[in-house]
C-alpha cells in the first residue's frame, strides 16, 4: 500500500486498514481525553472488538465508494487519522476529519496530510466541495480549516451531542475552483 510523506519530520499518510487495529487503540488509549474533549471517537474505539469494528465500517465505505480513512504515522507509530466521513461522488460532495493524540499537534501534520487529500479528491476524482465541520470550541480544528483555505458558511446551534451536552458546530468547505487557484499561488500555509 502507499505511504506518502508528510514532510521532513518523518511524517506519513498511509491507509489505515483493519489489521491496524491494535495500533488504533492504543493511538486513542494515548490521547483518550484530548481527542475526546470534541469528538466521540474515543468513545467508540473502547476494546481491540470496538477498534477493529470501526476500522471494518470504514473499509466498507471504501468498498462502496462512500468514504474513507487515513493514519498520520509519525516516527513509525500511528499519531492520529484523516477520514473522509461522508463521499457523495454523483453530488461531488465530501465530508473531511481528522483526530490527533497530543504529542503529535501544533507539527501542521493534519494540514499537510489534508492537503494530500484534497488535491486527490479534487484532482483524481472529482469532487466540488469539501466540507469541515468542527466544534466551536475546537480552536486546533477551526485553524486546520482556515490553514486549508476553506471558508466559514456558519453556525449549526446545539446540533451535536457530545457527552451530554449539546454543542455548536461550525461549517467550513473549500471548492474545487478556490483549492486550485490557491494551489497555483502558492497560498498554502502550514503553520
């Protein structure tokens, strides 16, 4: 499979499959609490089962062309993921996350990776738009968003439940036109 590299750090984005089962337990048993203060996932991928299930749903989004999922290995160990939650491929619409365990945030590693990703599905297969949806509370989400020249469309008002509470979530989305001529200008900024 492939591993591409993020940069000089030692970076790579490579497929995240479920034999990596064990690797993304223990990536979410490293940053449990920091990954779970805006999203659920640490709430799903509680045993190696629970791990390999996740893994297993996103492999048949893959088969079914309806999304996909993607390590960041830093230093040969899994640091977090990118995914593709939502693949609309008639619409030319997708969804873009990611999490990160602490150790491996504020290196500009989501950016860089999501840059992979888009211009892979921009470029390769098509898409329109690409859109980020983060807690408003999720400054390190908000600013991989702003990093990837998406734009702000607004506020979704106590749409997510999250541990009880309901939160707010804002919409970024790049399209396919402003990620090209950003490209060309060179206007990406990692850090």
């Amino acid at each position: 499979m492939y591993a591409i590299s993020l940069g000089e750090d030692g970076a790579e984005l490579r497929p995240l499959e479920v034999w990596h089962a064990p690797e993304l337990l223990a990536n979410m048993d490293r940053g449990r609490d920091f990954i779970g203060r805006h999203i659920g996932l640490p709430d799903v991928v509680t045993d190696l089962e629970a791990a390999r299930a996740y893994l297993r749903s996103y492999a048949d989004k893959r088969a079914a062309d309806a999304g996909s999922l993607h390590g960041i290995w830093l230093d040969g160990k899994l640091a977090g993921g990118l995914l593709f939650r939502v693949w609309d491929t008639p619409g030319g619409v997708c969804e873009a996350g990611c999490w990160l365990e602490p150790e491996a945030s504020g290196r500009g590693l989501v950016t860089r990776g999501m840059r992979v990703l888009l211009d892979w599905a921009f470029d390769e297969r098509g898409m329109h738009r690409v859109e980020w949806f983060a807690s408003v509370a999720n400054e390190g989400s908000l600013n991989v968003a702003r990093r990837l020249g998406m734009t702000r469309e607004g506020v979704l008002r106590e749409n997510y439940p999250h541990r009880g509470v309901r939160t707010d979530t804002e919409i970024w989305a790049v399209l396919a036109p402003e990620w090209r001529e950003a490209r060309a200008r060179g206007g990406h900024n990692d850090h």
